[in-house]
C-alpha cells in the first residue's frame, strides 16, 4: 500500500525563501556596484584600455582569422567528452542491467563510432587539408 503525500504550499516555503534571499543578494550587489562605480571618475589611458594576458606583451591585432578547424576539434572534444561522460554510469550498473539496456548502450555505442568515422572521412582529424 503506497501512500500519497499531499504537497501544501507551506511545503515549499523554504524553496521561496532561497529564491528570495538569492534574487536580493543579486539586486542588492548590482545596485551596490552601479552606485560605487558611478561615484569615482573614470581615468582612460591607452595602458588600461590594452588587453592584458599572462604578462605577455601585445604582438600585432587580435582581430586575425581563425581556421574553422581549430573550432571544429574544440566543438568535436566537447561532443565526444559528454558522450564518454554517459559510459560511465552505464559501466556502474553493468552487472544490475538487464539486456535491454545492453542494447540501448550498444545503439548508442554505434551511432558514437558513426559519428567518429563520419567525421574521420571529412578529414576534421587532418590538419593539412582545408575544410571543404
């Protein structure tokens, strides 16, 4: 026999409560910052405006072009880390799975190496050869 619990909307006071004290801490910084920020005078100078990154000295514009290439591996690692990423629970339950979920691992396992060597036979893995 299950028993159902009713929710009452005292149930979720201290959820409205979280959510209060969250939404005045970001209001109240905001408007702490804009009235700190707005007092002092602004003082530009070339040397604050340059960009500044790891205490080496500025060669030429940052504004040069990208090869696609070099997004397309950053793109395919964060693709192909997630979808480690679920092997690992997968791996856990292996001995307490059942064969449906075998199959679904193995579906997904194959749409993965698809995905692999579909993305092989592009050519994203040779850095010699421009991206059609």
């Amino acid at each position: 026999m299950t028993m159902d619990k009713i929710y009452i909307a005292s149930d979720y006071q201290p959820v409205f409560i979280q959510f209060f004290v969250a939404m005045s801490f970001v209001v109240l910084t905001m408007v702490a910052t804009h009235l700190i920020v707005s007092t002092r005078k602004r003082i530009r100078s070339l040397k604050k405006e340059e960009n500044f990154e790891c205490g080496i000295d500025i060669h030429g514009n940052a504004r040069f072009p990208f090869s696609i290439k070099y997004f397309l591996i950053a793109i395919l690692f964060v693709l192909f880390d997630v979808e480690v990423i679920f092997f690992y629970p997968w791996a856990v339950n292996f001995k307490n799975a059942d064969w449906n979920a075998f199959l679904y691992m193995l579906l997904f396992m194959g749409m993965f190496i698809f995905g692999f060597f579909y993305i092989y036979k592009k050519g994203a893995f040779d850095w010699n050869k421009d991206l059609e």
